[in-house]
C-alpha cells in the first residue's frame, strides 16, 4: 500500500511500515492531563500526531485514532506517589474535580480546533475505565507480576524480568542502576523494590476521586489507564503507539511492562515520540517565565512576543521542523513562518484562478512540475518529513506565481500535469500538513466584498486627481498588510 517508513524508538532505527491488518491502522496518543491548560510542548506532540493520523488516512489506510483524557488525577511523581494534581487544583480553584476536567477538557478541545487538529476517532476517558482497570491490575496479580501492600497494588519488576521479559528494552535503562538511582519516596515502604510502580493506590480518606476495588478503596496509577485503552480499542497488539519524548520513561516502559504482564505479547510494532520545544535557546518553564500557552500566541498576550501570531502560523512554524528534532522558536522563526505561510496559501488562490490553455506542451517543464509532485509523497513516507515537503511547496508555489504573474494561464504543461498539480498542490497544503487558509476561513466573503469597494473607491479617487483619498487607502491597507496589485485585467489584492 505504501513505502512509509517510520522511525522506531523501540528498535532505534527507521521501519517500513507493515500495517498489521490493513487497510486498518491502529494508532494511540497519550492525550492531556486535564487539571491545567494544555502546554506548548503537548501542543506540539498533538499536531505531530495529527499530522501522522492524516498522512495515514491520505495513503488510503482506514485509521482508528485513539487519544485518551488523563481526569482520574495523576499523581506527581514519576512512579506514582505523591499528591493527587486534581485535587490539588481543585482545592486552589475551590471547584468540584470533575468540573477542572470539565473547564480544561473544554479548554484542550477550544486548543484542538484552532490548531485545526482532526479529531481523534475515540476520545476515552480514564475515569470512564476504572472498571477494566481493576481487571487488568487482577489480571497482573494472578500472572504473578504484581502484589498487593497495604490496599495498594504494585507492579513487580524483578519478578517480570525473572520471566525472561526486559523492563527497559524502549528506555534503555537498567533495572540494577533504577534501583540504585531511586530516592527515598512516599509508599516505598510498601513495594519490594524501589523501581516497582503503581498500579493501584489506596486512598486516604480525604480523597474525593476514589473508587472501590478489591484491595482497597482506592485510584489506579496513570500508567495503567493506557494500556487499558489501548488494548481495549485497538487490540492486544496495534500498529503505532505515540507520545512525547518525555513520555518514553517511565510512562511507556510501564505501559510495555503492564501489557506483557497482563496479555503475554508487546503491545506496540512502532514506537513514536515527539521532541522538545525551546524558545531563544532556552527549554520553556513557567519558572523562566518563557512558558507560553497556544492561545497567548493567538492573543499575542506574553511580553515575549512582538505581537499576535496566527494558530496556523504556529503550527506551519511546528511543520517546519521534523517531529524527533528539537525545535527553537524564536520571533524571527515566527515572523519567517507567517510570511511562507502566506506564500503557499497565495499560490493555493492562484492556482484556483490560473486558466489551463495548453498551446505547446513543454517536456522539460512537464517533467520538473510532475516529478515535483512525486517528490512531496517520496518525503512524506520518509517518516513523515514534514519539513522537506514544506521545501517541495515552496517550489511549486514559485512556479505557479509565474504563471500567474504570466497572464493566469498555465500553456506549457499536459492537461494530466495540471490536474496533478491542483490535487497533490492542494492534497498536501490543506488534507496533509493541515493548513488552513485563515483570511479564507475567517471571513473570505465579507473581506472580498470590502476589498472590492476600496478598490473601487480609490480607483475613482485616481480618475478624479483625488491623491489625498488615494493614498490614504494606500497607507491604510500597507498599515493592515494588504498589498494591491495593479495588473492588466484589473485591481487584486493579497495579504503579506
Ligand atoms: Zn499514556
């Protein structure tokens, strides 16, 4: 079906991707953890993943998308212990913990559809498997990797190696230096070994989320809602696993473990992880005060931007770099970003308005624009190189502002070459990278309406010698980023 080729963190090297019963394709995401506003960081992973499900779906593969909702309150430490965030920002907003999984849930999804992410085929809710849970944790007793402590449950490392399994195989860690490497946490009184996690914690009576189980009144560790979900949509075994590189260990390694332990095989054939995003060099942190949320960008409401960016503009600035390679964003990126971004939706408007009049076709120039083509599903199999296929838009997007410029016909090229070129210019731009136009999507109608009758009106203001209105529109539209261009079959503005 394909010559995709995906890197997997679990192999550490490039795959071709076998999908294992196709044209189905099984794919999960690590969703957010809805106690707080979804981050930068998550924003980018997310578009990543979107990026994969449509490139998926552009190949023809019949996609289910699986991207959970962390709301069962995880915890803050790494393996487990520690205080409910939840709750935490329950009792700081003085509010109900389903209402902040509500307030953030809503937030996350307000996030989604400005970033134009696709929605997920299912969006499952971790409080709304506690029931499979309690199965999987039994599950993992009975096949003794797991034990019981004082109402809580934990998963049993060593005895899981002694199976002949391989805690560490996607971190590369090892179990002997975890052990040495622990400090001295909550409830490590309770586990046989330090690097044990949990799966099941009981609950102090103040605690509002918890649920009955057999061992104790209690909440499930976050690690285990995934591998319930996972399984319970896609299957013991599925085709692609995705998260944030952050996500690799322990959640992921955990997730592995807990799926060998419980269903007898490797969960996962590919492993994909996201990196990390930087801003002027530096790793975002609230405690830098460089941490700046999605809809800051938007508002342009941080005192480290110069002004609003776009949502598009932000997620062409993601799509210029490849998802495993860390990515610094800087103004100079942004403002660079909005002015490709407005290059290839202008000649995504040409292209519309360009009329095929082929008088002599022209080999040579046949030749650059289909292989061109060719060229942007060549990078994106090369596991999903967004940033080369950007390049090969770049390229196409010269070429059809000269034959716009040229008179808006194209009359060197086939009929097929051109019909191509529309679909795999527009396939890419719009279905695949997820772009969208935002002057069209905004309010293209009304804009076109009122550009029509400024052009109008300074046209009559030049007949009549009027140069003060005249350069008033001018100044006003340069003011607004709109430039007007005086050609032979009339007046036509763009924007940047
Ligand atoms: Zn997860």
């Amino acid at each position: 079906m394909s010559d995709l080729h995906i890197y997997n963190s679990l192999s550490r090297q490039k795959e071709k991707f076998e999908a294992i019963n196709p044209p189905y394709v099984g794919l999960y995401c690590c969703g957010p953890t809805v106690y707080s506003d979804v981050h930068l960081g998550n924003t980018r992973t997310f578009i990543s993943f979107d990026l994969v499900y449509r490139y998926l779906k552009h190949l023809g593969y019949n996609v289910r998308y699986v991207r959970n909702i962390t709301d069962a309150g995880h915890l803050t430490n790494d393996q487990g212990e520690g205080k409910n965030r939840m709750e935490d920002q329950a009792k700081l907003e003085k509010l109900e913990p389903m209402e902040i999984v509500q307030k953030y849930t809503v937030g996350f999804h307000e996030v989604c559809r400005l970033f134009n992410l696709l929605p997920p085929t299912i969006e499952p809710t971790a409080t709304g498997h506690i029931v499979e849970q309690i199965e999987m944790t039994q599950k993992l007793i009975d096949n003794g990797v797991a034990y019981e402590s004082n109402g809580s449950v934990y998963f049993d490392v060593k005895a899981y190696n002694d199976k002949g399994n391989n805690y560490g195989i996607l971190s590369g860690r090892n179990i002997d230096e975890l052990i040495a490497g622990y400090r001295d946490l909550d409830g490590q009184e309770e586990k046989r070994n330090s690097v044990d996690f949990a799966l099941w914690k009981k609950a102090s009576p103040e605690h509002i989320m918890q649920w009955s189980s057999p061992w104790s009144s209690g909440f499930p560790g976050w690690h285990l809602e995934c591998s319930v979900m996972s399984t319970k949509y896609l299957g013991k075994q599925f085709d692609i696993h995705a998260g944030g590189m952050d996500l690799k260990f322990p959640h992921h390694e955990c997730e592995i473990a807990q799926n060998v332990g419980a269903c007898g095989n490797t969960p996962v054939r590919y492993w994909m992880h996201t990196n990390m995003l930087n801003f002027n060099g530096q790793k975002m942190s609230k405690s830098l005060g460089n941490s700046i949320l999605p809809m800051e960008f938007v508002t342009g409401n941080h005192p480290l931007l110069d002004k609003p960016y776009s949502a598009m503009t932000v997620r062409f600035l993601f799509m210029q770099s490849h998802y495993s390679s860390e990515l610094d964003i800087t103004i100079k990126g942004l403002q660079d970003a909005e002015k490709g971004l407005r290059k290839l939706m202008n000649a995504a408007k040409y292209l519309s308005e360009i009329k095929f009049d082929s008088i002599t076709v022209e080999e040579k120039q046949d030749k650059i624009i289909s292989d061109l083509c060719a060229e942007c599903k060549v990078v994106m199999d090369d596991d999903f190189n967004a940033p080369k296929l950007i390049a090969v838009l770049h390229e196409l997007a010269t070429l059809i502002n000269i034959y716009y410029n040229d008179g808006k016909k194209i009359n060197n090229i086939s009929d097929s070459t051109f019909n191509l070129l529309q679909t795999t210019y527009n396939a890419y731009l719009f279905d695949v990278l997820g772009l969208q136009d935002e002057v069209a999507t905004g309010n293209n109608d009304a804009l076109d309406k009122v550009m029509q009758l400024v052009i109008d009106i300074r046209k009559q203001s030049r007949e009549n010698k009027d140069w003060t209105t005249s350069d008033k529109i001018r100044d006003a539209l340069k003011e607004a980023n709109i430039n007007i261009k005086d050609g032979k079959d009339g007046t036509t503005y763009e924007i940047g």
